[in-house]
C-alpha cells in the first residue's frame, strides 16, 4: 500500500476524466461509467495515507509548466476543497447515471467528464492561469451540451449564458493579469503563483477596479440577483445533468473563487466589499424566493430555490466569522446534493407525465409513492426542516450574520418563511390533488433508486450528524480569518 | 441508568421507521401493533424512570453542532415539568393510537397514516425533553410537518391539502420571529441550553429581555393557535378525527404553552411582557368562546374551544403561575382528547356528517357515548369539582390575587369567557341529544373507539385530583412536584368566592341553554353578526386581503416588469452590442482587394517608421 502515497492523487484526479472522455469517443459511453467509478474511488481515498508536504494543505502537487512566466501546475488540497471534490465527484455520477436511458451518443458524457476535470481545477488550482484556464474548461462544454441536446430554446439558452460568464471570465483575466504585471514589476519574480501574488502591494486606486473585476466574474457565476439574468433560462433548456451540474457545482466555483482567490488577493478591500455582498445576498434570497412562489415551470421554480439558497450562502460569507463561514462552506456541499436530487426529481417527474407545467400536474403521490416520497422528501431539505442538510448550513450561517450584523441574521429569517411558501406550493402542485397524466405510470426504477437513495443519506447525514464535516472545515476556516487579520484587512 | 431517557422519544421513532420500511408487508394488524406498542412503551418507559425527574437528570447522546463557540449536544433533560408533560404525551398517544386503529380500519393508507402518527410523537417528546433550543427546534419543525402531512392526509381532496399547508405556513411565520429570538439568545448568551439560558438571564439588559419574551410569545402563539396566528386551526380539523385530538388538542397546540413555561426564568424578568402575555391569553380565549358559541360543525366547536382554552393556559404563564397553567393543559389534554373522539364515534356512527343541526339522539344511539360526552363537556364548562373547573379557577385565583387593575380586569374578562364557555359546551351537549330526525347512523359505536376513552374520562371528572387546592383538602400535588413557586397565595377567601361565582355562571350557562335548546331547533337564520362569528371574526379574509393576495400580485408583477429586465431585456442589449460592434469592425474585411492593398500598404510603412526609429536611437 506504500506504493499508493506516491502517486500523485490530484493530478490523477484531474488527467483521468480527460482521458476518460477521449475513451468515450473511441469506445462509447461506457467508457464514462468506468471512469466515474475510477474517479470515486480516487476522490474517496483522498484523505487516506497523506505524507503532509507544504503546511496547509492535506495534499500537494506542483509540476513545471509554462516556466518563462512563471505558471507552474501546482494543486492544493485542503478540507474545503476536499468536500467539493468529493460533491463534484458525487453530482458527475448523478449526472452520468441520470443521462444514462435518455442520451445515447458518447460525445454528450465526453462533454460532461472534461466539464468535471474543469471544476475540479478550479478547486485545486493554486495558480492563477491554471485556475482561468480550468474555469474555462469547466463551462464552455456544459454550453455546448446545452446547445445541441437542450429544449426548445437551447440556442437562445446558450449564447446568453456564453455572453455573461465569458464577459465575466475576461474581467477576470484581466484582473489575474493586471495583478501578475504588478507583482513582477515589483519584486521582479513573474510567476502566477496564488501565494505569492497575495503580497502583491496594490496601488490604492487601483485595488477596488481590479477587485471588482474578480468578484464580478464569480458573482455572475454564482449567480447573485442582479447578475442572474442568464440562469433561468439556462436552467430551464438544459439537460437535467447539465443543469445539476450548473446549479450543484459551477455556482459553488464562484463563492469558492470569492473566498478562496478574491480574498487572499485583496484582503483590505475584501472588507469593504462584505456589506455589498451581504446586501446582494439578502437581496437574492428575497427575491429568489419570491419569483420562485409565482413560477409555473416546475424546472424554473427550482432554479429560482437554486438562487436563493444561494444567497444564503453569501450571506454567511459576507458575515465573515468562524460560525457563519463554517455553515456556509457546509451549505456549498448541502446546498449542491439538495439541489441536484430535485433537478433530478423534476426530470424523472418530466419524463413519466410529460409535462413541467405546475397546473397541470398534480396528484402524483396516488401514482407513484415512492418518487412521491422522494419529492416530499428532498422538497423538506430544501424547506430548511431540522434535521436534515439544508438546515444545518442555514441556522448556522444565521446566528453568524445576526452576530455579524443582527438585522442580516433577522432578515435572513424571513427567507426562511419564503422557503416554505415556495416548497409546499411546489409540493401540492406536484404530489397531492385527484391524480392527472397518464392512467400508467412506473415508479421509481431501481437505477433511478439507486441514484436517489445515496443523495437521501447523505441529506440525513449531513442533517443529522455534520460533525466530522464541521471538523473538517473548521481549519480552513480559521485560516481564512486568521490570513484576513495578520494582512490587516481586519482590525 | 440516565441513558435509557433517550427510549422515551426513540422508541417512537423505531415504531416510525419500522412501519416505513416494513410496513408494506406487514398485515394491517401488526402494524398498528407496532405503532401502539411503540407508543406505549414509551408510556411505561415514562413511568418506570419518573423517579429521576427530581433531580433534573440528564443524557447526551452525541454532538449536533460544533462550530466555533457553538456546541449543540444532543441532550435530554428531564426535569419534573418535562416528566409531566412526557407522561401526558405518551399516555394520550397511546389511547389515541388504540383508538386511530380502530378509526381508521378501512382506510388503505394506514400505513402512511401510522408512519406519521409514530413520527409525531417522537417529535412531540424531542420538544418535551430538549435541553437545548435548537435541538427543541428540531422537535418543533417536526411536529408542524407531521401536523402539516396529517391535516392534509386526504390528499386527494386539494381544500384539505391546502388546509395543511395554511397551517405550516401560519405556524412558520411566528417560528420566524421564535427563530429570532433563537439567534439573539445565542448572541446575547453564547449558548442555546436552556438551563445556561435561564441561569444567565437576571444579567441580560432588561430591554432586550422585553423584547426577547415577546418574540419567544410570537413563536409559542403560532404553534398554539393564540391571536393574530390562531387561523390555521380551525382549518386544520380537515384531518382525520385522532390527528384533531391528539395533535390540535392534546399535544401540539400546547407546545407554545410549554416552551414559555421552559423559558419562564427568563419572561418573567420582564413585567411587560407578561402583561401582553396575559392580555393574548385573555383576548384570544374571549375570541375563541364566541366563535365556538355558534358554529355548525361539530369538529369546529371544538377547535375553537381549544382554541379558547389554550388562552386560559397562556393568561396562567402571564399571571405568573407556571403550575396553573400546567395543570390547565394536564386537565385540558384529557377532556378535549376526550371530546373529539367522541365527535369521532358521533360522525363515524352519523356516517361522516358533522353538522351539529343534523345530529342528535345521541343518549337513544349509544348511552356510553353521551355520557362520555356529558363527562367531557361539564369539564370543559367547568362545573364545580371536575378537572376543569379546579385547573380554570387556579388560574383565575392567581389573576386576581395580583391585586392590580390590570390583573383582576383579566381575571374579570377570564370570568366572563367561563360563562361563554358553559354555554358552548352545553349547548354542544343539548344539540347532541335533541331528538331530531337525524341522519341515520349504523348500529352501535364499535367497541374499540369507545374503550380508549374510559380513561379519558375518568381523568376528565377527577383529574382536580392531581393539584387539589388546600382549601378543597388537597396536598396541591402537582405544584409541589414542578416546585415552581409563583409566589402568589390567593386567600381562602378569594377561591371560595370564585367557586361561588363559577357555580352562579354555569348555573346561568345551564338555564340559558335549556331555554334555549330544549325542543329541537333549526340553526339560527342567518344574521350578519352571526356569519362574523362562525367565520371567525373574518380574519381569514382580513389576512387574504392585506397579506397573502398582495404577496402573489406583487410577485406576479416582478415576474412580468423586472425580471423580464433580467433575463430578456438586459441580455438582449448585451447581446446587441456585441452585434454592433461586430459590424463596425466589419469595415476591415469589406473583401475587396484594393482595401487590403491600401492597409497593407498602411502596414509596411509604419512598420518601416519603427525599424527606423530602433535605429536611430
């Protein structure tokens, strides 16, 4: 077993999923099954027999890449970025699993494992073109996904998504570039690396442009309200795996791009910019959860519940301490099962009525209980119920923002009642009622099980139980405050 | 020993858990078994570890949260007052359940039905016997799920679907503000136990105090049906009859009661608010009462009459008497359970009419039933030496024995909605028994849905025996046992008096309804003061005009104006410039060469230009 500490996990983690995906041209879509239980296994022994090289990190890997500036293929792995991993890995299973009966061509799952070799990029980068270069890997084949097998509208869909992230992505570039200019002008070393550029001194009046530009391009990608144009229609022409991996794990890249690269860069205006995002947080939950009381469309309803679980989690970010920032960091993994086992749902209820639209469905638990009970089920986590996941993000994001600022924490209450108001709306225009659509309709199949019922255990787990994961996050989170006090952004 | 607390809320959960995934191959018969049995042995459990209640055990099972200063522990605390309730919860359940099995014997979801039953419990016990507010929280949200599932059980008929999710979405609005209050303790105390709560509280800034009991009212009045959130519950009788009785009378509706009772260190710091506390108690009961006094339906009487009688129970935590008020809601649970069952075996045996004008001839139909009935309704009206005539005049005693204006016009008001509350409860007597040519019913009440009900009805006629005053001969057990001192001792005086009064007011109460009621009638024409009365004081409507409808127009209005600025508009206009800009640039590629030859041409000089400026300098 000696043999397994030195293979080189993350890069492996990261080179599978692309050849993976080249396997699936030569061979067809089976490939992409063998590579998803190839990866799992990867991403689970993770945490297993790690020889700690560089202090933060649980694992680390650096290799030479573009020497003459600087950008090298180094590869962090710390708890938060090991959840995500972990999540990624989870919602490409959802996702290959639930494509499975319904896309047969090879290019649709080769499209889906390059995607997810991007995302997990993004997690592990720890250099700042690796980090761009990933994040453009990780979208632009979702896009082309969502162009050739998505809805009526997908290439309307698509080109306004492509418009807003890659106008979002180039602020960003520029800003990485802006930064890596600055940094070799003043200690001569041009190098993209993380680290190294966060002692970058900034000029003042340049600091809030280039800081904008970052916190931009991950705040579309989250999306927060005002920036949120491209998602619903995105959502809502997507394939359902491609939207659970837009909604479960894409958003998640931006509230880690905030954290994770926009905060060590710039740590002073990093605190001048937390009332803005807590205010554009509340702002998403209200809103989020007030359009998605009147939509009609089952997909876009959960899309518009996809925004303002989201905003939740900025505000615990805005909130900015040891509580708040553990509940958020928890609700970016609750957050992306919850969502991806409803995406999911609204597929499988799609495809035995044939139909999405709220009033004409209903009825269902008389047909089908099972997938009734699921609906219920995965409709409560997403509720805010005790006991189960989403629950746990929210109340402790809570009492950090109403520590932070009490009237955040009381106005996020509030969206906890739009939480209710939007779900049981959902919930009895899908489940109860005198049953409608076909006289005969299956329940649920044992894949469909097999892909739901893990995502159910972990939705209790996670509710009832989030104690190693809490443990796990607690010391990248008082990293990131600990790094925020010693560069003075904090007093 | 202390470890086994944690059989009293598991064991239902297993009941729960067993019939949810066994319960599809199991004979009808074992499964209610298991969700009886399960229920019951929590009962026993209950009983069979009462003797650590007074030492205020406790039990940690593991860590819920943990997360900077925030530590959740799983934790039980059993405590007198948590015994008591525990031991009600339990006990009734148990009949209940005996009951439901028998109710509900031809439905073909009972395994749904019993699933959510079990699941309830389990709730209601983690709310009885948290020690931490968060983990009461868990309990909290379970039984309005569990209340929101089971109202709307018949799931086909949409008005009762959309009964349930009224009542979830009413009660999670005061859970909003409880929720508040929730974050503030934490933020004020750094801790969410609520023993650390309670010790701490004489240090918190008596402001925020004020402010902090109100919100934690705000919260218990939801849950309770107390005004201005009382309008889901008589909704919520769109259940089946056994979730009326044990989750809208006996159990869930008293939570809010018992939290403030939990937190009662800490209100009671705060005069103000118990003086709202008081005044919510006594408005709501009035309310209550003179809804219950004209409606039709026999299962609405009720509701308004928990509605009511849960009022009392708040003005006892305001007047300060933390054992009135647990004895109100000990003497309660019994003979309102009893009450609605009873309206049960009266609608199963009428075939499902539940309109009061069309029942009757209850003594000819089944003799056990009326007098089950009578038991249950002179305690409810309060005749003297019944339980509900010792636990109501407790709490009028200690409004009075205040001595303040405020306090005895409460107590006055509280008088008064006992003669109202004589006259509801035996005119649903009266209605009950007129001989009328009543929809026809089908033999005798079945054997199961009566037998439960002997107990109940016992404890509905001596259950004054569990906190008799000194004045009547008793030990006031019950106030000794929870030793919460109220620090108020009404006068021999005052209780003879007010027994004197209570005596006088149903006396009255009687004779009026005789008058009344006597020879068969047919409801009341159909007068404006009489319709605002059945429908509630319209607050149904008031809230649909000044909340919900608002909420859907306005939200339908953003999907229209704003959000199409979002999605189309904005993007259009992004997607626009990049077009524009494409076809300004296109110029450079016009496609005809002598362009190209020109810019080429353009291109070598200025290329030229700069070699030679290197060259130069």
């Amino acid at each position: 077993m000696n043999g397994l500490t030195n293979i080189p996990a993350l890069s492996v983690l990261l080179i599978l999923p692309i050849i993976g995906a080249l396997a699936c041209m030569v061979w067809g879509r089976r490939a992409s099954v063998i590579t998803v239980l190839l990866e799992t296994t990867v991403a689970l022994l993770l945490p297993f027999r790690v020889e700690t090289t560089v202090f933060p990190w649980l694992r680390f890997e650096d290799w030479g890449w573009i020497e003459r500036y600087g950008a090298r293929l180094s590869l962090g792995l710390d708890g938060l970025s090991l959840l995500l991993v972990w999540l990624t890995v989870i919602l490409l299973a959802v996702a290959v699993g639930l494509s499975w009966p319904r896309y047969r061509q090879s290019g649709f799952y080769a499209l889906l494992l390059i995607s997810c070799s991007g995302i997990l990029g993004v997690f592990l980068a720890q250099d700042l073109l690796l980090f761009y270069v990933c994040w453009e890997i990780m979208l632009l084949p979702l896009i082309l996904c969502i162009a050739l097998w998505g809805g009526a509208k997908r290439v309307e869909a698509a080109f306004k998504l492509l418009l807003f992230t890659l106008a979002g992505s180039l602020l960003m570039l520029l800003a990485f570039l802006g930064l890596f200019l600055l940094h070799g002008r003043q200690t001569g070393d041009y190098s993209f690396a993380l680290q190294a550029l966060g002692t970058t001194v900034i000029p003042a009046d340049l600091a809030p442009w280039l800081f904008g530009c970052l916190a931009l391009a991950f705040l579309v990608k989250v999306p927060v309200v005002p920036l949120h144009g491209w998602l619903p229609d995105a959502y809502q022409e997507a394939p359902a795996a491609v939207t659970l991996l837009l909604s479960g794990v894409l958003a998640k890249a931006g509230i880690f791009g905030l954290v994770r690269v926009a905060m060590p860069l710039f740590p002073e205006t990093w605190t001048s910019f937390l009332p803005v995002l807590g205010g554009v947080a509340l702002v998403s939950i209200g809103y989020g959860g007030w359009l998605a009381f009147v939509q009609t469309d089952l997909k876009r309803l959960v899309a518009y519940v996809s925004v303002a679980h989201l905003g939740f989690i900025a505000l615990g970010v805005a909130a900015f301490n040891v509580i708040a920032l553990q509940g958020a960091m928890l609700q970016l993994f609750n957050h992306g099962i919850t969502t991806a086992a409803l995406f999911a749902l609204v597929a499988l209820v799609e495809r035995r009525t044939g139909n999405r639209q709220l009033h004409e469905l209903g009825g269902l638990w008389s047909r089908t209980p099972q997938l009734g009970a699921l609906v219920l089920f995965f409709s409560l986590a997403a509720l805010g119920l005790p006991g189960l996941n989403i629950f746990t993000g929210e109340i402790l994001i809570l009492l950090g923002a109403f520590g932070a600022h009490p009237w955040w924490g009381a106005a996020g209450m509030l969206g906890v009642l739009l939480a209710a108001c939007y779900t049981l709306r959902m919930v009895q225009g899908v489940l109860w009622g005198s049953p409608r659509g076909p006289e005969f309709m299956k329940d649920i199949t044992r894949t469909e099980a097999l892909i739901l019922g893990p995502l159910a255990g972990l939705v209790l787990w996670f509710g009832l139980y989030p104690l190693p994961f809490l443990k796990l996050l607690r010391g990248p989170v008082e990293q990131l405050l600990a790094y925020l006090v010693t560069t003075g952004g904090l007093p | 020993m202390t470890e086994f607390l944690f059989l009293i809320p598991l064991l239902p959960l297993c009941g729960a858990l067993i019939i949810l995934f066994a319960g599809g191959r199991m004979p009808r018969r074992l499964l209610t078994g298991v969700a009886i049995a399960s229920v019951a042995a929590s009962a026993a459990v209950t009983l069979w570890l009462w003797p650590l209640a007074a030492d205020q055990s406790r039990a940690t099972l593991f860590t819920w949260f943990d997360a900077g200063s925030l530590q959740v522990p799983m934790e039980l605390l059993f405590s007198p007052l948590a015994a008591c309730m525990a031991l009600m919860v339990t006990g009734v359940s148990a009949l209940i359940h005996v009951y439901a099995a028998c109710y509900l014997h031809h439905d073909p979801d009972i395994r749904r039905f019993f699933m959510l039953f079990n699941l309830f419990v389990f709730a209601m016990l983690v709310i009885v016997l948290a020690d931490n507010l968060l983990l009461l929280f868990l309990g909290w949200e379970g039984v309005g799920f569990c209340s929101y599932a089971l109202i709307g059980f018949w799931y086909r008929n949409p008005v009762f679907a959309t009964a349930g999710r009224k009542a979830f979405l009413v009660t999670r609005a005061a859970d909003v503000l409880f929720g508040i209050a929730l974050l503030w303790l934490f933020h004020l105390t750094g801790t969410l136990s609520i023993t650390a709560i309670n010790l701490q509280a004489a240090s918190l800034p008596p402001a925020s105090v004020t402010i902090l009991a109100l919100l934690l009212l705000a919260g218990a009045c939801g849950k309770s049906a107390q005004l201005p959130f009382s309008s889901w519950l008589p909704d919520a009788m769109a259940g089946p009859t056994p979730v009326s009785a044990l989750i809208h009378a006996a159990t869930m509706v008293t939570a809010g009661v018992y939290l403030l009772c939990r937190l009662f260190p800490l209100i009671s710091l705060s005069p103000t608010a118990l003086a709202v506390i008081g005044l919510v108690g006594t408005s709501t009961a009035f309310y209550g009462a003179t809804c219950a006094l004209v409606q039709r339906d026999i299962k609405k009487v009720l509701a308004y009459s928990t509605i009511s009688q849960v009022g009392y129970m708040f003005l006892a935590v305001g007047a300060g008497t933390i054992t009135g008020a647990m004895f109100h809601l000990l003497t309660h649970a019994f003979f309102k359970a009893l009450l609605f069952m009873v309206a049960g075996a009266v609608i199963h045996l009428a075939s499902g009419e539940q309109d009061l004008f069309r029942l009757g001839r209850l003594p000819k139909r089944s003799p056990m039933l009326f007098w089950l009935l009578l038991a249950g309704s002179v305690a409810l009206a309060g005749v003297p030496l019944t339980s509900g005539f010792f636990s109501k005049d407790a709490i009028l005693a200690a409004c009075f024995a205040r001595q303040t204006l405020w306090w005895t016009s409460l107590g006055v008001a509280g008088l008064i909605t006992a003669f109202l509350t004589a006259l509801y409860a035996l005119r649903l007597v009266y209605l009950l028994t007129a001989d009328r040519e009543a929809a026809s019913g089908h033999g005798p009440a079945p054997r199961g849905l009566v037998w439960p009900l002997l107990p109940l009805g016992a404890l509905a006629l001596v259950g004054g025996l569990l906190n008799l005053p000194e004045v009547w001969g008793g030990h006031a057990g019950l106030g000794r046992w929870l030793a919460t001192p109220s620090g108020l001792s009404p006068s021999h005086g005052l209780e003879w008096g007010l027994a004197f009064v209570t005596l006088l007011l149903v006396a009255g109460a009687w004779f009026a309804i005789r008058n009344r009621y006597r020879v068969p009638t047919s409801p009341v024409s159909e007068r404006p003061c009489v319709d605002f009365l059945i429908a509630g004081w319209k607050f149904d409507s008031l809230i649909r005009f000044a909340i919900t409808a608002p909420f859907e127009r306005l939200g339908s209005e953003l999907e229209r104006s704003l959000e199409r600025g979002f999605t189309t508009s904005w993007p259009a206009g992004l997607g626009r410039l990049c077009q524009a800009t494409g076809q300004k640039l296109r110029v450079f590629t016009s496609g005809s060469v002598s362009h190209y030859l020109v810019a080429m041409g353009w291109g070598i000089i200025l290329l030229l230009a700069m070699l030679l400026f290197l060259l130069i300098f």
